[in-house]
C-alpha cells in the first residue's frame, strides 16, 4: 500500500482544519508498515486522532448550526474503524487491511465535498474556531442553505381565522 501524501488538493484555507488533516495524513502512514500487536497500537492511536478530529469538526458545526449529515458521516466512519480495530484484534488482520487500503479515498473524497463545504462556510461567516465568535451570522437557520441535509424553515402558513 502506497502512502497517503500531502497535497495542495487537501488544502482548504482553513488553518486548524489543515493542520488537523495533516496530523490524520501522519497518523494513517503510521498504519502502513506495521503488524501485530504495532498495528493494533498504531490503530488505536489512529482512532484517537480520529475522534479528536471528528470532535473539533463537530464542535464548530454545532456552534454554526451546519447541517448534521457531515457529523453522521464521522460517526460511521469511526464506528467502522472501532469494529475493524476489534476484528483485529480477534486476528482478522485482512480486514484491516482492507480498511487501511480503503481509507485514503474516502478521506481524499470526504476532505473534497463534506470538510469543503465546511471550511467554505466557516469562512463565509467569519467564525472564528478558537473563539467561536461568527461576525457574520447566517440569514437562516439552515447552514449555509446550499445542503441538502437538512430543510429550511417552512414559510409561515397560519391562516388568519375569521368570526363565522
């Protein structure tokens, strides 16, 4: 398996998210070499990683009301991870391999559309991700409006009742 490399493609503009990402590049290329009981501690420090960056993104999205599909993404993803890591465990060292085969188009792909979006839209309103200040709140309550992961609030369709 070939290593997972840094690329201009996998640059959002968005420092922490960046910097988060090459931090995953990092800790995926530690995966590759390594067997037995390594891996499974390569695996598990991988896991780590993961969920702290799936917290941060999470955290922003929830403090800028983005829509809750890209956070049902990270919790399928490291569901996925945590079951194959205790296959591994168990000695079906094929299945993550597999996994680790698998992981850097997901994330070439995941880092293009879902963390895009994001990074684009955290910037769009000024959100500041280590104060959490947003200088230019959003017109709706719907992200950026552009998802289709969730709906917009439906225009008001109260009927005036009149005396009869």
């Amino acid at each position: 398996m070939a290593a997972m490399e840094w690329t201009e493609k996998l640059t959002l503009g968005l420092g922490p998210m960046d910097q988060t990402h090459v931090e995953f590049v990092d800790a995926y290329n530690r995966l590759l070499s390594l067997s037995g009981a390594e891996l499974l501690a390569a695996m598990d420090d991988f896991i780590v990683h993961t969920v702290e960056h799936f917290d941060q993104e999470n955290r922003w999205m929830e403090l800028i009301g983005f829509p809750g599909c890209h956070k049902a993404e990270h919790d399928r993803v490291l569901a996925v991870c945590r079951d194959v890591r205790k296959r591994m465990e168990r000695g079906d060292t094929a299945l993550g391999r597999q996994l680790i085969q698998e992981l850097p188009v997901w994330f070439d792909n995941h880092v293009a559309t879902m963390d895009a979006a994001l990074a684009s839209y955290i910037q769009s309103i000024g959100f500041d991700t280590e104060t959490g200040e947003i200088r230019n709140p959003p017109k709706d309550d719907c992200g950026d409006g552009s998802s289709a992961c969730c709906t917009p609030p439906a225009a008001s369709t109260a009927v005036e009742s009149q005396p009869a």
